[in-house]
C-alpha cells in the first residue's frame, strides 16, 4: 500500500496567506479588505479570505499602460 500526497489548496486563507499568493503586504491585504475590494468572512476574531474570492480579485485586475 502506497500514501500518494496530496496537495489540497485551503478554502479559506489566513491574510499572511492572501499577501503572499498575491505577492503583496499584509497591510495592502488589510486595506484592500477594509474597502470591500477583497471580501473576508470571519470566523470569531479571525478574518478569512475565500480562496475563490482571492482568484477573483486576481482575475479583475488589469495590466497598466506606461
């Protein structure tokens, strides 16, 4: 009998999480949460980003022109 790993993406993402996977700073993750554009829940004192809502954000954002 062999254990394959699997390697399962969480539901829900820690801010420290949510800053690297956007390659951003805890602080900017805060902020953007603060303002709505990035929608946590929170589960008791902890805040939660859905993974799903941290691809979202990700997708809408668009390229800037120089």
């Amino acid at each position: 009998m062999s254990t394959a790993a699997i390697s399962v993406a969480p539901v829900l993402c820690t801010v420290e999480l949510a800053a690297e996977l956007l390659s951003l700073g805890r602080s900017t993750i805060y902020e953007l949460m603060a303002s709505g554009e990035l929608p946590f829940v929170k589960v008791g004192r902890a805040r939660r980003i859905r993974r799903t809502d941290i691809d979202a954000f990700a997708a809408q954002l668009r390229p800037q022109s120089v």
